[in-house]
C-alpha cells in the first residue's frame, strides 16, 4: 500500500509539467540568449575596454558602499521591527518594504525632491554646507541603497524572529547590557541571515537602474553604472552592450548559486 502512494505521489501530472516547463522556458531562454548571441572574436577585447572597466569599477564600489550603508542603518531597523514593542510596527515593515513594489524611477523622483538642491532636505544641504547629491557619485550611492535596503532587513528581521530569546534573556540575567547582548549574542545567533541579506542587497545595488539614472543621471566615469552602461550600448554598440549583461548576469548567478542554502530552505 505504501509503494503505491509512493509511486502515486512520484507521477507528475502532465498538466502541471507542461506550464511548468513553458515558464522554465521563459526563464531561462532570454538568458541563454546572451551566450548564443554574444560576440565571443571580440570579446577579450570589449571586456578590458575602457568604457567596461570604468563601469564595472564604478558600479562595484557604489554597491559595496551602499550595502554598508544599509548595514550601518538596516540592521538596527531590522532589530527594532523584530524586537521592540513599538506600537504601529506593521505600518512601519509596510513602509520599509514599498522600495520593493514601487517602480524604482519613482524612487528617483522621490529622492530628487528629498534631496534634490531645491528639495526638503537638499536645499539646506547646499545651503549650508555646499553639499549637492544629486547627479554624482554619492547620489548613486543613495540611489542604491534606497532600492536595495529592504532585501536586508527583510531577511535580517527573518533571521531574528526565528533566533531563540531565551539565549539574550540569559545574558540580560547575567547583567550584560542590552548593546552587549545585541553584540555577544544576538548578532552572532543572525549571522547567517545577515550574510544572506548582505550578498542580495550588494547584488540588488549592483544591478540598480531607475532610480540611479533619475537621481544620480549618466554621466561616464562619475554615474555611468553597468546597468547604465547596458542601456547606452545598446543605441551604439549592441556587442559591447551583450558583453556588460554577460558580466552582470555572471555575478548575479553567482550570488544565487553562493545563497542557495540560505536564500531558499529546502526540506531534507
């Protein structure tokens, strides 16, 4: 009776497979495309170019920037959604979490009108210190994170709802401090969901458009990012353009393939 329900079980229904395999398709096709299309004479060549290096450089160093800064300011959010007794903290997880539904342009507007030097913000910037973030580097930087800081607060807050309390109860009896028992003992209970959270934000940032070309512009060497890059390419040089999307695509499966077991739980 058992290897019956077993083998019942094992049989994939055909009207599952089917739409199954379609959508696998659909995935995985448009990608393989940029390896079947991609102009490999050439391709040393465009990927040691000038243009590829300043992107590549460019778009790694913002991302690495951004995921600190939403290190330094994205884990004690996660902390104080998972921990705190704070009362409206749904409205709050809903409000750290609309960068991940709202279309990233609008992130770009919003950030210009916060900081732009005539926004909220940005005019009391250049005002009073000089400083202007719109349309350079750092404005990048913020365009990044501002995207790409709910991957890691969504996965730290996991990471600490699913720790056991008791463990920081401990410490509190034993008169560590709360900064200490976050630092000892809670901190390293995460660490696998920080990292987890770390590496999607770094890949999030990386692959940023909308918001970095509507508040930080396009301007080669200063914002030009890899996915910008892409876009310009694309009007002048679809081969150079090929070869910057292999590159990305390359470090975001790398990325996936490195999380797999965190990213995903799998039943054994």
């Amino acid at each position: 009776m058992t290897t019956r329900v077993r083998a019942r079980r094992g049989r994939l229904p055909l009207v599952l497979v089917l739409p199954a395999l379609l959508g696998l398709a659909f995935l995985v096709v448009p990608l393989a495309g940029l390896l079947v299309r991609a102009p490999w004479s050439t391709l040393t060549d465009q990927l040691f170019s000038e243009e590829v290096g300043q992107a590549l450089t460019l778009s790694l160093v913002c991302a690495s920037l951004a995921t600190l800064v939403c290190l330094v300011l994205g884990v004690p959010l996660a902390w104080l959604l998972a921990r705190s007794d704070l009362p409206g903290r749904g409205v709050l997880r809903a409000l750290v979490t609309v960068p991940l539904v709202l279309p990233p342009v609008v992130g770009g507007v919003a950030l210009l009108l916060v900081l732009g030097r005539r926004g909220l913000v940005g005019q009391y910037l250049d005002a009073w210190f000089g400083i202007s973030l719109p349309f350079t580097t750092s404005g990048v930087v913020l365009a990044e994170a501002f995207v790409a800081m709910p991957f890691l607060v969504i996965s730290v807050e996991g990471a600490l709802r699913g720790a056991d309390p008791r463990d920081e109860e401990a410490a509190a009896t034993l008169g560590a401090s709360r900064w200490l028992t976050f630092r000892r003992v809670t901190l390293p209970a995460v660490a696998p969901g920080v990292v987890a959270g770390t590496v999607l934000c770094w890949a999030r940032a990386l692959g940023e458009f909308g918001a970095t070309i509507t508040f930080a512009g396009n301007f080669p060497g200063k914002t030009t990012t890899m996915p910008l890059a892409v876009y310009l390419a694309l009007e002048t040089d679809p081969g150079a353009a090929i070869v910057l999307s292999i590159v990305l695509l390359l470090l975001s499966v790398t990325v996936l393939v490195s999380l797999r077991d965190r990213w995903i739980s799998t039943p054994s």
